[in-house]
C-alpha cells in the first residue's frame, strides 16, 4: 500500500516548552487516522504541522502527495459568493474536480451558490468547507473537527465524502470530539498527549 505521508519524532514548541509528546505519523493510501486526546493537547498543531502550515520544533515529515487542509473555521472569503469561493479555490490550487455546481449539490447547497459565505450558517459553512475539498482534490486530507456545526445528516454527509475519498486511494486523518467516522473499514487511532513541562536548564 502507498504511503503518502509519513512522520517520525515530530513534536512542536510553544514559548520552549514541548506542546505535546513526541509523535510517529503513517497516512497510507486508503487509509484514514482519527486523532484523539483532551482539549488543548495539541491536536490541532499536529494537523497544521502534518499540512505544513506550521514547522515541527523536532522531528520531520516526508509527504509524497499533496495535501488538504479543513481547519475548524473555515477558510472562506467573506464577500465571495458560495459559488465564487469554489471557483477560486478550484483555480488557484490548479487541480480542478467537479465543478462548483456539482459540489454545492453534493454538500447540501443547492440554490446557494450566489449567496455570500458571510451570509452562511456555521453548518452551512462547514458544508461549504466540504465543499471546496471535491472542487480542488488533493489525495491528503487533514481535517480538523469535520463533524462541528453539522447536524445527524451532515455528520452522515462527511462519513459518505471519506469513504468515497478513501476508495479512491485518498487518506485522512481527522479530528473529532463530535462522532467517529462510519467507515466500512475501522479507522486508526492516533493519541496525543501533552508534553510534561520541562525543568529550565
């Protein structure tokens, strides 16, 4: 099975000290990892270092595909429209999918694409978030909380959109406090524990 993304020894650092404990990291092809632990372990820190927004204080990351990330808030364009955003995205990354129309019927947006995202609901915007991962695909995808602000059918929505991304030779890790993805096959699971404070030297 292909390996897409892999790391060793990875961890970050917030003002010196360790955010959490070391960490290995395998994302195969049609794989998915849900990443778990309490509020504030760092969770979120190890998606952004995984997508390379941010750079592990130790450690290091080989990713042999390119990568998608869905933070917790969505990264939209307040004034675009739900169409425009789409189409935006699907330019700029230059790996066009289905097009904007089709991803906003596939999300649950039909009937939305003029409206401006300001104007959305925080489901509505986790829709739209959904949304932009099928108009620009990438075979990595790092979500953070897909499940918040979705109700029963969204949350079933996103179990749909994983598994036809992991069929399709795709790999996932995700976090959740909400649900665990419904998938055909049982998702890794990947702890992540805080760092014990360090003595000054």
């Amino acid at each position: 099975m292909s390996l897409l993304l892999e790391a060793r020894d990875v961890t970050f650092r917030r003002q010196g000290d360790r955010v959490f404990k070391p960490l290995d990291v395998e994302l195969a092809a049609g794989n998915a990892v849900v990443v778990l632990g309490p509020n504030g372990c760092g969770k979120t820190t190890l998606l952004r270092l995984l997508a390379g927004i941010l750079q592990p204080a130790e450690g290091a990351i080989s990713r042999h595909a390119a990568t998608a990330f869905l933070g917790h808030a969505s990264a939209l364009k307040a004034e675009l429209t739900c169409r425009e955003n789409l189409e935006f995205l699907r330019a700029f990354h230059g790996t066009p999918g289905i097009s904007a129309s089709r991803a906003l019927s596939r999300t649950g947006l039909t009937g939305l694409g003029l409206r401006p995202a300001r104007a959305l609901s925080a489901g509505q915007k986790r829709r739209l978030g959904l949304a932009s991962l099928l108009v620009s695909p990438r075979p990595i995808w790092l979500l953070d909380e897909p499940y918040a602000s979705l109700d029963d059918a969204g949350g079933e929505l996103v179990d749909e959109l994983l598994a036809e991304h992991l069929a399709e030779g795709g790999a996932v890790a995700l976090s959740t406090h909400q649900r665990k993805p419904k998938l055909a096959s049982p998702a890794g699971e990947l702890w992540v524990q805080r760092a014990p404070l360090e003595e000054p030297a």
